[in-house]
C-alpha cells in the first residue's frame, strides 16, 4: 500500500481522503494542526499536530515511508505549505497542491482587496462602524485597537485575544446560507464585511448577501504560496495520486 500524506483542514481535504480511501493501493493519512477543538474528522488514518518544521516532517514522511504529499491545507496557511515543499524536495518524494481558486468579484460588489489584516484594519476607516469579521479566530490584534468600530465576530471556536474593545463573539461553523447571512447582516445592521479570498462554495454566501445589501467588502488577498504542482478540484488530485509510481 502506497502511503499518501494529505495535509488537510478543509473541506477539500476530507473528500479527498474520502475518494482516497476507496482506491486500491493507497493508504491515506490525513494531518491535522489541532486547531479546531471538535474538527470534522476525515475518514481513514488521521494523526494530529505540529511536524517541528521542516526538519520535523522531513524525518516523519521518512519515519511513515510515505510516497506522496498532497498539500490541501487552507490557503491561509502558508507556514506548514512552504514545510511541506521543503520537506518532500528535501526526501525527495512527489508533492501536489490541492487548493480552490480565490472568489471572483461579480457586478454589484464593493471589493477592496488588501494585502493583510493589518491592511484590512486601516481600511476599515471610511466604510462603515458596523463590522462582520470572518477572519478566524487568530491574528485578530490588528482589529483591537479600533475604539470607534463594533466587531461581529464569528469563528468556530473562542477568539484568540487581544479583541477590539466593541465586540460580540459569534460561535458558528460553516456552510452559510445566502437568507441565513443576509438576515444576519440585517439583524446586526452591518455596513462592512471582512474576509480572508478563502474561495470555495461553503462560506461564499456571505459575499452574495453583502452584495444585495450594498455591503462594501475588504478581502483579504491570499498569501504567497510555493510553487508547486497545483490542482482545484479533489478528482484532479485523487488522479494524480493514481498516476504516482506504486
Ligand atoms: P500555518 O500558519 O501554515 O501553520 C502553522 C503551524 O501549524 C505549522 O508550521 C505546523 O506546525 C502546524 N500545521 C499547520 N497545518 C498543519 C497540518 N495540516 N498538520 C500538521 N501540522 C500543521 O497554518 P494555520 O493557518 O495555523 O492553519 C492550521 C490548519 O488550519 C491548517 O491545516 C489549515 O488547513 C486549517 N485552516 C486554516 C485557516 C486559515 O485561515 N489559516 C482556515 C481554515 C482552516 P509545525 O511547523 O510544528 O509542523
């Protein structure tokens, strides 16, 4: 059995080991950060937590004799992506992205894309008081120190501190519906919405609802990530891993 490492925390990641498990010859393990206190498990081998960097997965792929790494992780996270190139260049073992294309502006929405939450903070001036934050629950600092705005925050689990003083807190996992989100906006009377280019189907309605409400977005653009052999879809990459050497 061919050992297939997939480094996951989406969506995308469980439907692939879900499409992995039932293809014969391959054995896939499924790595989670141990962020999410209840994540969604995948189905088939699952182990969970950090590597210790390069130097920590190089020597685990080589310890777990895996043949192949699909990297399906958020594309967010580019700290354990640039790991994860490094450390199957490094065996050498073959490496595929799987990551979903960003969110298209369509005709209607107000985007202004920024380049970091810090730049997403600073564009807040201007916008709107009344904030929807869906940034996840790290890495809220920049927002804390913006006094004249009220945060709606939602994450899966509690915020990490430190918080904008005017918050509420918002415990909800996806997928969001387009009534669900606009009744929510309404309900709060939101005037901007902020958000990471996650892309994908199961969070976009809230970009549906802020353009039916008039509601300006900042979108958080997509870190650099390795280049890499890359795919959007889960059958793009169960074939590659098909194709790899038995
Ligand atoms: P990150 O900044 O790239 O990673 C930070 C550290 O967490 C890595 O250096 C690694 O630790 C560990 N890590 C991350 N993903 C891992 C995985 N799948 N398996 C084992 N260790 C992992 O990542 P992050 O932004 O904290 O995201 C963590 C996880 O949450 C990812 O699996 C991602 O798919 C998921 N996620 C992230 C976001 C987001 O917006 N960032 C959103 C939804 C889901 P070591 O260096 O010790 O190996």
């Amino acid at each position: 059995m061919a050992r297939v490492l997939i480094l996951g925390g989406t969506a995308e990641a469980r439907a692939l080991a879900a499409a992995l498990v039932g293809l014969p010859g391959v054995h896939p393990v499924t790595s989670l950060a141990g962020r999410v206190a209840a994540p969604v498990l995948p189905p088939g081998e699952v182990r969970i937590g950090g590597f210790g960097g390069v130097d920590g997965l190089a020597g685990w792929l080589a310890g777990q004799q895996i043949a192949a790494v699909v990297d399906a992780t958020h594309p967010f996270a580019a700290t354990i992506s640039r790991s994860a190139a490094a450390a199957a260049a490094r065996i050498p073992i073959p490496i595929l992205a799987l990551r979903r294309p960003g969110w298209s502006q369509r005709p209607g929405d107000e985007w202004h894309r920024v380049a970091s939450l810090a730049a997403a903070a600073d564009a807040l001036t201007g916008l709107g008081q009344r904030v929807l934050l869906t940034t996840g629950r790290t890495e809220l600092a920049p927002f804390a120190g913006l006094d004249g705005h009220w945060f709606l925050i939602r994450s899966i689990d509690q915020p990490q501190p430190p918080l904008p003083a005017r918050h509420r807190v918002l415990l909800a996992r996806g997928p969001f519906s387009v009534p669900a989100e606009t009744e929510l906006m309404t309900k709060h009377r939101i005037q901007v919405l902020v958000t990471k280019d996650s892309g994908g189907p199961l969070t976009e309605a809230k970009l549906t609802a802020a353009r039916a409400l008039g509601v300006p977005v900042v979108l958080v653009d997509r870190p650099a990530l390795p280049e890499i052999e890359t795919v959007q879809t889960v059958a793009a990459a169960c074939q590659w891993v098909a194709a790899q050497p038995g």
